[in-house]
C-alpha cells in the first residue's frame, strides 16, 4: 500500500519553470546586451509556466513510481535520488521565477516546499544506505514523516495557488 508520502511526493506535480539560458561562444567577448533583470511574468504567463512544470513534474512521478516495482534497494536508491534532484531542480527554477504580485507569496512557499521535499526524499535515501532489499528500503518510505510534511507544504502552496486562479484545481 501507498503511504501519505508516496502520496506526497507523487502528487506533488505543479510548480514553475523558467528555461535557462546560456550563451556559447567565447567567454572573453562581453554581451551582446546588458544583463537586465528578470521582468515580471503576466498572469498568463505565469499560468503557462505551470504548466510546463506540471508536465515536467508528471514525468517525474511516473519515475518514481517505478521505485515500487525495483528489485533492489540500490535500485529505489537511485530512483529516489533522481527524484530528489528534480525536486531541487523545481525549487531553483521556482525562486529565480518572477511571479506576479498576488502569486509571490505562494510561488516563494512552493519553491521553499520542493526544496524541503528534496531535503526530505534525500534523507530517506540516506537512510536507505545500509539495507540491503527493496523490501526494507521501502519500508523506510513508508516510514518517512518529514517527507509527509513536505508533501502538505506543497499542497498547501499549490491550494493558494489554486485560489488565485493560477493552478487546475485538484
């Protein structure tokens, strides 16, 4: 059975994102312009940032359900560690966002949730360094009640988000 922090984790599928730029090319020529700073997004903007992330954060969740089926505990391991990078992936990608005015404080909550939730999946693999079976790995999931609050941390940010409008609801 899949406990409130299989729940957690799983569900936990909205956020934002901000694609990245980097520049190639030689390191020595200045920029082309001045670094500005990130402008505001729009309502709408912001709305199809989520939902990038949501898809993005959908093909996490479907990896980490495969943590269930392993057959190895260096196996769920693994896949609990990817799943936590991703997390903390989100989180960066959260706090650099520029949301807007109504939404700062809810995307700032969010961002904090996914970084405690990368903590919090990072602890229970570090508690999984010594088992030997999936069985017992699982069971330290099971086990795992900081990672439950992390998964309400992101459910709560995703419901103001909700409020405001930005976010589908359930």
């Amino acid at each position: 059975m899949v406990n409130r922090f299989v729940v957690s984790v799983l569900i936990a599928g909205t956020g934002a994102s901000l694609v990245a730029c980097s520049s190639s090319g030689n390191a020595a020529a200045p920029p082309a312009t001045p670094p500005t700073s990130p402008t505001r997004l729009s309502a709408a903007a912001y709305t199809q940032e989520l939902k990038k992330i949501a898809a993005e954060e959908n093909r996490a969740q479907h990896s980490v359900q495969s943590a269930f089926h392993a057959k190895t505990a260096a196996a769920v391991r693994q896949t609990l560690g990817t799943f936590a990078d991703d997390q903390q992936r989100v989180s960066g990608e959260l706090t650099v966002l520029v949301a807007p005015t109504d939404a700062q404080a809810a995307n700032l909550a969010l961002a904090h949730a996914f970084a405690d939730n990368a903590a919090a999946t990072r602890a229970v693999v570090q508690r999984m360094a010594h088992v030997m079976t999936a069985k017992a790995a699982l069971h330290i999931i099971q086990t795992a009640t900081q990672a439950q609050r992390s998964g309400h941390e992101i459910d709560a940010a995703l419901g103001q988000l909700r409020k405001l409008g930005y976010a589908a609801g359930s």
